[in-house]
C-alpha cells in the first residue's frame, strides 16, 4: 500500500514538473529572466530557481506556494498595486493564468531555466 501511495505521489510531481517545463518555464524565461537573474538581480531578486522565489527580494517573497492570491508575483503580474511587472503592458491574461495554477500545484519547479 505504501508503494502505491509513493508512486501516486511521485507520478503528481512529474505532472508538476513537467508542467512547469511546458508552461511555466518559457513563460519566466521570455518575461523575467532578463532583468531577474544572478547578474542583474532587479528588485534584490533571481528568477533562475524556486528557492530564490520562495526568499524573495525588496518586497518579500514572490510566490506562496498552494497560495497564489497572496503570492507578490501574481499581484504584480496583474498590475494591481505599487509593484508592476514586467514594466510596461500587463502579461496576457492566459500567461497570468498558468503561472497562479503552478503556484496552486504548488510552485514544483522543473529543470533550469534558461536565459
């Protein structure tokens, strides 16, 4: 019985991680990646894994995840408050979409993201 749980289990962070990859991934690297990554570091923040989401930057951490109403990235994303991003026209709304479902799934990260 406890296999079949670790396997469910394991098989659900696949999913995620394969999510993140097909979804999430080329989302962060197209609109992110360029100004939050370990060179630049805008707002005291990398974008290039999950830990440095989780610890955040100037304004705290980006994402929470199972929680993503209260995560700084999707409130940004929306252009709802002081802090907009990306800079300039808010993100399709399909985009914001997919990155509050990673942060609901839990924010599972996949493999390095590319800049």
């Amino acid at each position: 019985m406890l296999q079949l749980v670790l396997l469910v289990l394991l098989g659900a962070q696949t999913d995620d991680a394969r999510f993140f990859d097909r979804k999430v991934a080329p989302i962060l690297e197209k609109h992110c990646l360029g100004c939050h990554n370990e060179q630049l570091k805008n707002g005291n923040i990398s974008f290039v894994d999950r830990d440095s989401l989780l610890r955040g930057g100037t304004y705290g951490p980006a994402i929470i995840p199972g929680n993503p109403a209260g995560s700084l990235l999707i409130v940004a994303l929306r252009h709802e408050g002081e802090l907009q991003m990306p800079p300039g026209p808010q993100l399709p709304s399909k985009e914001i979409n997919i990155l509050k479902d990673w942060i609901k799934r839990g924010a599972v990260w996949g493999t390095k993201l590319r800049k």
